[in-house]
C-alpha cells in the first residue's frame, strides 16, 4: 500500500512538471535591435577635428567634426573679388541707363503737355511728332544699353550661384550629428583625408530597443498594435522581465526564418512583429528575447 501511495504521488509530481513546462513556452522568440544610422562624411579634405568616441552619447544638432576649408575658403574670396570688380564695370552702364530712362520720362511729361495743347489749339502736330521721334530714339537707346549690359548680368549671377555653392560646402565641413543616439562604431580618426560619402561613425538610440518575434496566424488574432505584452530575457538566477508595446505588426506572411530551431516549424508561415521596449541600461542590440502575451 505504501508502494502505491510512492508511485501515486510521483505520478502526480510529474503531471504537475509537464503541465508547467507546458505553460511555460513563450508565445515568440527573437532579438533585440536598433535603428542604426551611419553617417558619412559631405565634404573632401583633412578631417582635422573629430570627437566621436564608441560608447559616447551625442545630442542631436551637436557639431563633432570639422573638415579643413581653407581651399574652399581662398576659392570664396577669389570669387567675391571677381565679382567686385564686374560690378564696378556694370556701375557705368547702370548709370547710362539711369539717365537715359530720366531723359524718357522727362519727354514723355513733355508730350502730355503739348498734347494738352494742342487740344486748345495752341500747339501744333509736328511738335507732337517730334517727341514722339524722341521717346522712341530713348527707347532703342535703353534696349541697346540693357543688351550690352546683359552678359555682365548673367556673369554676375553664375558668380553669385558658385559662392552659394561655397557656402554650402563650407556648412557641410562641419559634421553635425543628426539624431540622438549613441556610438555604436568609429570608422575615421582626427587627421585622417576623408571625401565625400565616407562613412565617419555608426549612431543608434538606445533609449527603446525593438524585438522583432515572428508569430503564428492563430496568435495573429490574439494581438493588436498598441497592446502591451512581456518581453523576458535571461538572467543570473531567473529570467529578467520588461513591458513592451507593439509597435508594428507585418501586413504580409512570410516563411519563418532558419533561426527557428525545427525543420517543421520553418516551413510554417508567420507573421513579423516589432515590439519597442524602454531600456534600463541592461538591454543590448542582438541580445536574445521571449515575447509573452499578457492574458
């Protein structure tokens, strides 16, 4: 009878074991990753500041580097003293067209008035011809003049456009972070020659990481986007637990990848889901999680 009760109980025990482990696997698996932006650099030269360092933290709008402009710079002041120098010779074309469009103006009050008078019958229509002779001689004068003038015009426009282009070039010798982020790789060190397109360092927030699990078609119904749920990762004694949020749900099924550990299992379709997860400082990009649906 003692036998019995033995085996009874051991029996119990077991059924009890299997049921726990049964309710103990996790409704997904994944990993944990990260937006990663690499900035590259937008200008060529000596990179003659750099203060980027893997690990550091930079504020978006931070200036962390400099590229040498002292070529862009020479070639800027090369410019504006071109452009100085057409316009000085523009000056007197301007000012010939000045007194040309004064002498217009001052012929045609004069037509007005004689005009007037000859609506009084005190002026005579070979006056009228005569100005008229003269404004259209102004006319043709100006348009000759304007003509003359216009290649210094557009010369002085094309100059004007490069020293734009200077100045542009001269904002981007600056490398200015674009985001919030942290340090994740350093590809250039100070004193290095960089050129345009050059990757200078590797950046990421950390702040909230992202799981990205893969889900059945009979979960799918179980979870919605904006719904919280358990993100577990393993710990020294027990698994460590964090809240997560879904962020985004894949429109579209897709096989599941060769990460999955049966053959069985990756021929199944599924469903990508990201889940963001606020980061304590123990949460790393790449680190292995479980995704638990909250019931």
């Amino acid at each position: 009878m003692k036998i019995i009760k033995i085996i009874i109980g051991i029996f119990l025990v077991t059924s009890s074991l299997i049921s726990c482990s049964n309710n103990d696997k996790a409704d997904g698996y994944g990993n944990f990753e990260a937006i990663e932006t690499t900035i590259s650099a937008e200008s060529n030269g000596k990179l003659i500041l750099f203060t980027v360092e893997e690990g550091k933290t930079l504020k978006k709008g931070e200036q962390i580097g400099l590229i040498d402009t002292i070529q862009l710079s020479l070639k800027k002041e090369q410019l504006l003293v071109s452009k100085n120098t057409i316009t000085s010779k523009s000056k007197g074309v301007l000012s010939q067209i000045s007194v040309l469009k004064a002498q217009l103006k001052s012929a045609i009050i004069s037509k007005t008035r004689i005009q007037n008078l000859i609506k009084e019958n005190a002026g005579t229509q070979q006056q009228l011809d005569d100005i008229d002779g003269k404004i259209d001689v102004l006319n043709n004068q100006i348009r000759s003049v304007e003509i003359q003038n216009s290649p210094v015009v557009n010369e002085l426009k094309s100059i004007d456009i490069q020293i734009q282009q200077i100045e542009d070039q001269l904002q981007k010798s600056n490398i200015i972070n674009p985001v919030n982020g942290t340090i994740l790789v350093k590809y250039a060190e100070p004193n290095e020659i960089t050129s345009f397109g050059k990757p200078l360092y590797k950046i990421a927030d950390l702040s909230t990481l992202q799981v990205r699990v893969y889900v059945s078609e009979k979960q799918l119904s179980s979870i919605k986007i904006g719904e919280e749920v358990t993100v577990k990762i393993d710990a020294t004694e027990a698994m460590k637990s964090y809240t997560g949020t879904i962020s985004w749900i894949s429109s579209e099924a897709e096989f599941t990848p060769k990460i999955i550990q049966t053959k069985e299992e990756r021929v199944n379709l599924v469903y990508a889901v990201k889940i963001d997860v606020k980061n304590d400082g123990s949460l790393k990009i790449g680190m292995p999680a479980e995704m638990w649906i909250t019931q």
